[in-house]
C-alpha cells in the first residue's frame, strides 16, 4: 500500500450503467474495456492502466440491474462482488501515480450495506478485504480492451526514425538515430524477455534525453504484465501504462521489422529491376539485420512459446530478401518490393525458385475471392493458412525472411482490414 500523503486528484470507483468509473471532473469511463487512464494534458502525469478483468466484473452488477427502477436482483451477491472489486481496486492503487487518490463507492442500486464510502489513502482496505472473506482469484480472462498499445513507424529528417506509440487515447512520438538504435532495441527487448520479475529494463533515445523503461510485473493470474514508463533525464516520469508484455514486445518488433524489410529498394532500382548487389546489399539490410532475433521471435510465437525451449542466442543469419504469404488476386506470395511472386504452384524470385507441393495449400488459397471475415469457418482459414506458411519456412533458406498475413493471432476475423490495419506477423526461422 502506499504511503499516507496529500492527493491533489482522484478518481472513483462507482459502477453505474455504461461506466465503472469517474474522475473528479465527473468524467465517466471503462464501459466496454479495462482500461483506467488520465488524457489530459494539464493533470500530470499522463497515464493509461490495465486491469484485466475489472469490466467483466462491471458487467456482473449491470446484467442483475434493472436501471429503469434501480434495483438490482435480490439474489445477487454483493458481498463476493465487492470483495472482487476491492480486489481490482487495490491492484489499480498501486500502478497509480502518486499524486492521486482511489475512493470506491457502492453502486446507488446496492442497499445491502455490505459497506460504504473507502479512502484509499485512510482506510485500512486490507482488514475491509478481509471482513468479506477469502481472497478469491481474479477472473482468469484477457484483457477485454485489445490492442491497448499500437505502432506506427515513419523515417523523419535523414538518419532520424519515428516510433509513434499509442496507449489507449494516449499517443508519444519516440524519435531516435538510425544507425545506432536498433541494436539497443534489439537488447533492450531481449533483455524484456530473459529478465526476472522486477527488475527495470530501459533503453534511452535520441541524445539520452529520455528513455522508456518497462518493469516486468503481475495482476492475479496474469504473469506477463508489465508497466511502462517514458521518463525524461531526471528520471521524471512523462507517462506510464500497464501493459502485456508480450503484446507490446510483439507490436514494437513486427512494427519495426514490416518498416524495414518491405520496399527498401528505390523506384528506380525496382522499376529496371536491377538491385544492389555484394557490401550495398549488406548495407541496405543491416538494420533490419540489426534488429532480428531468435529469442524475441522464440517469445512473441505461441506456438513455439509454450512448446519449445528459448534460443540459446540471437543467431548469426543475415536476411536479403523477404516474402509475405496474403491470398489476393489468385496469388499468395508477394516479394519485398510487393510483387506477386508464387501461388501453390512455386515461389519464383531472383534469388532462386521453391517448390509449394504443400497438401491442403490449393484448397486453402482457392478461397481468396471470398475474404469474408465474418464467415463462421474464417478463423479456422486463417489458421489453416498459419500451418501452411510452417511447411512453406522450412523450404526457404536462411537469408529470406517469411511472413504470414497480420499480427492477431487470437481472432483474425476482428480486423476486416487486416493487411492495411496491422503488421505482418513472421514465420520463424528453425
């Protein structure tokens, strides 16, 4: 818990229908996701915090509540609910910043007088919790708010990159020197993986006039969480947000690896299809070189995550050429430059032609005139399409990168536009 002090903001949590909670202006927030955040810019400091679970608990009162005469079902358990709440609550407590209070009120529905108004900042919340019995698990789900961390990558000024992080409604610019920073990214996220709880990782950018740290913690059940702080050369923080780990390690990789293995050729080079060959073609390549990794790709794959043993390095392979599988227009497989390149017939590129004898690959892309997200079978597309993109890694050689339609691995078929809206997911190397 922390430390009893002066609060000079608040925010409350008090369920009501649509919402779960409010800050001191009366601003109401959280009723489709677990996300509990301040956006404005003259309360500092800017935050956006991860609860798992904290609006399906909202739910729970909302679903038994009949709002048009404020009353709630009788059989509802307002004891094991708020217990779970107090629960959501505390974990919430302490990611705040510490300039701001909790108080939590029962619903204006709740007349059971389980208990009333609690101060974070006075009241003994651990005895409360207590009083209402064992500590119960949270509720083992995802984060209903998905997605709450997305890149987007540009090139700025010469020599200079920009890494645009959106956190919930919250956007930073990251700006950092090209030729030095994507080796420190590289560790920097190895390090993310390969670390023990608690321990603060960061990497400083542009000048080491900031730096983003990400601290390796736990909600409940949920192991892989994080929080995540850009700090300025004082150490003061700009910005914090509770993260998953591996979703935001995953989306800060893949966004990076899309911007620099895809259209790094010029117009001209493309157009009379004459590439660089020998030290330029190194020199093209090396910062997306720089940047892959064996044991970020080994973290950020389930199926290897949870099946295999983690690399025991980066690796030493250097890539020049990369290939994404997208079933549109009849073919399937797109060169770096975008063209189309192979279909379950072959894959045919400068640097040599592969066999697609795959089973099960004609059928699976003989269905790209009929992209229907919606369709009851399309995840089961999608991951048959996953499986096929395995068998395709293990004909290329090492120097050609793979890459499989979009990063959203847990519901394809959420994102119609899922070529434009997210990046290519990779097909790892083995």
């Amino acid at each position: 818990m922390k430390d009893k002090q002066a609060k000079d903001h608040y925010i409350t949590i008090s369920p009501d229908l649509d919402y779960y909670y409010q800050d001191e202006e009366g601003m109401c927030g959280g009723s489709t996701d677990d996300v509990i955040e301040n956006t404005d810019r003259i309360i500092q400091p800017l935050f956006s915090i991860v609860i798992p679970g904290i609006s399906e608990w909202c739910r729970r009162y909302e679903d038994k509540t009949d709002f048009t005469n404020t009353e709630t079902d009788p059989s509802f358990d307002w004891k094991r609910w708020h217990r779970d709440g107090l629960l959501f609550a505390q974990e919430l407590y302490r990611q705040m910043p510490r300039n701001y209070n909790l108080l939590y009120d029962p619903p204006f529905e709740d007349r059971s007088g389980t208990l009333s108004s609690i101060d974070f900042s006075k009241d003994n919340v651990e005895a409360i919790i207590k009083s209402l019995g064992e500590h119960p698990y949270l509720p083992d789900a995802r984060p209903s708010y998905k997605y709450n961390v997305a890149f987007q990558i540009s090139d700025e000024e010469k020599d200079t990159l920009a890494i645009t992080m959106t956190v919930g409604n919250y956007t930073h610019t990251l700006r950092a020197h090209r030729p030095k920073i994507f080796n420190y990214l590289r560790m920097w996220m190895e390090r993310v993986v390969l670390d023990e709880e608690d321990v603060i990782q960061d990497v400083c950018f542009f000048g080491d006039t900031w730096a983003i740290q990400m601290i390796p913690q736990r909600i409940g059940q949920f192991t892989q969480m994080g929080q995540l702080r850009v700090v300025d050369h004082n150490e003061e923080e700009l910005f914090s947000a509770y993260v998953d780990r591996r979703e935001f390690i995953r989306g800060l990789y893949l966004s990076l690896l899309n911007h620099l293995g895809f259209g790094i050729f010029s117009t001209e080079e493309f157009r009379a299809a004459k590439y660089p060959e020998g030290e330029e073609l190194v020199k093209r390549w090396q910062p997306y070189n720089d940047l892959r990794s064996d044991i970020i790709e080994w973290y950020i794959t389930d199926d290897l995550y949870y099946n295999s043993p983690i690399p025991a390095d980066t690796g030493s392979r250097l890539v020049n050429e990369t290939v994404v599988i997208f079933s549109d227009w009849g073919c399937c497989m797109w060169d770096t430059m975008g063209c189309g390149c192979g279909d379950e017939g072959g894959l045919f590129l400068d640097s040599g032609e592969y066999d697609m004898d795959i089973p099960g690959f004609k059928e699976w892309n003989a269905r790209w005139g009929d992209p229907d997200t919606n369709a009851p079978d399309y995840e089961s597309w999608w991951q048959e399409g996953w499986r096929i993109a395995k068998e395709i890694r293990k004909r290329l050689p090492p120097s050609i990168d793979l890459y499989y339609m979009c990063f959203d691995p847990a519901q394809p078929d959420a994102h119609p536009d899922y070529k434009a809206r997210l990046p290519k997911i990779i097909v790892p190397y083995q």
